[in-house]
C-alpha cells in the first residue's frame, strides 16, 4: 500500500507543478497581450492625431485662401468704385430702394 500513495503522492505533485507552470505560462501570455494591445492603442491614437493634424492644416489652409480671395475681390470692388462713384453711388441707391420697398412696404 505504501507505493500506491508514493504514486499518488507523486502523481499529486506531478499534477500541482503542471497547473503552476500552466498558470505561470497564462500569466505571462496575458501580460504579453496586454503590453501588444497597448502597443495598438498607442498606435492607433497617433494615427488619429496625425490625421488630425493633416485636417487642420488643410482647414486652415482653405481659410487662408478663402480670405485672401475675399481681400482680392473687396480691393477690386474698391478700385471700381473709385473709377466710378457716380455710378456706384446710383446702384447702391437703387439696391436699398429695392431691399426697402420689398422687407418694409408692403
């Protein structure tokens, strides 16, 4: 009887050393996923700021052109206007009457 409980005594610890080292391995995986999903994260988060960065600077860039499209244009108008302000003069009149008669006079 003595050597069925060795064997089962050595069996036991066969078996305790086994689900150690399992779990040791799984504690290990576990900390290798979490370090690899931070990793993706980290990336994935850069990859948005970059994307970011690339918007507003286009943005910015389409406002820039837009202003300076509009300087353009109020300095054209000006130059116009001061090429002919009798005329000018006579559409805005005639602009505000138009305007007023159609919001005011009805």
């Amino acid at each position: 009887m003595s050597r069925t409980n060795e064997k089962h005594t050595t069996d036991g610890e066969d078996t305790d050393n086994r689900f150690a080292s399992d779990l040791a391995s799984l504690q290990n995986s576990f900390e290798q996923l979490r370090e690899d999903v931070g990793k993706l994260l980290g990336g994935a988060v850069n990859a948005v700021k970059s994307g970011a960065g690339a918007i507003k600077s286009q943005a910015a860039g389409a406002v820039s052109d837009i202003r300076d499209r509009g300087n353009e244009s109020l300095d054209r108008v000006g130059k116009q206007i001061g090429r002919n302000p009798m005329l000018s003069a006579g559409i805005a009149f005639g602009v505000g009457f138009i305007v007023a008669k159609r919001f005011f006079w009805r």
